[in-house]
C-alpha cells in the first residue's frame, strides 16, 4: 500500500502516524504536475524503488493553490486541488512502484 498526503507542518499524519514516510517530494512540478505542493509517501510493506529511466518532460502550466478554483474543471476549488497531473502519475509509478529489474 501507497500513501500519499501532503507534507505541510504540523501534519496529523507527520505527527502521529507510527510510520516515517519513504519519500517527500517538495515540488512536484519537476516531475510534470500541476502543483509545487510538497507532498509526501508511506510505502506499508514493500519498498520505494530507485529505478532510473530517460524520458522527457512535457511543459505542464504549474498552477497555485491559491488560483485552484479558475482552472475551469468544472469541480470545486478543493478538489483541483488535489488533482495529479497524469504524467506525474506516470513518472511515479516508473520510479518508485515498478520494479526496475
């Protein structure tokens, strides 16, 4: 199991989850999504991968949180906030959840 949330402190999860995050990805725009917002993972019984691949990244118009609400989604400004951009998704999954061999 994969957790992710955001890592803003003080953080319930940072505070009292009995776990350390694996990972924290402080800006996730260099990664091609949407948002700079740090945010961090739990990996619950398997192990971040550190897999390595070449592959470019699309240009993605990075929003702020602050403007969440004008990016004509049609959903509320709480849920563009969370939104992931898919390339992100991808470069994730290729680098931390697949394994490399």
């Amino acid at each position: 199991m994969i957790v992710e949330n955001p890592y803003t402190p003080p953080h319930y999860l940072t505070m009292f989850f009995p776990v350390k995050p694996n990972l924290i990805d402080k800006d996730r725009t260099l990664n091609g999504d949407y948002f700079k917002k740090p945010t961090q993972y739990w990996f619950v019984n398997c192990c971040p991968e550190q897999n390595m691949f070449l592959e470019s990244i699309t240009q993605v118009q990075v929003h702020t949180i602050e403007k969440a609400e004008n990016l004509n989604t049609g959903k509320s400004r709480k849920v563009n906030r969370s939104l992931m951009h898919p390339q992100y998704a991808r470069r994730f999954i290729k680098s931390f959840v697949l394994d490399g061999e």
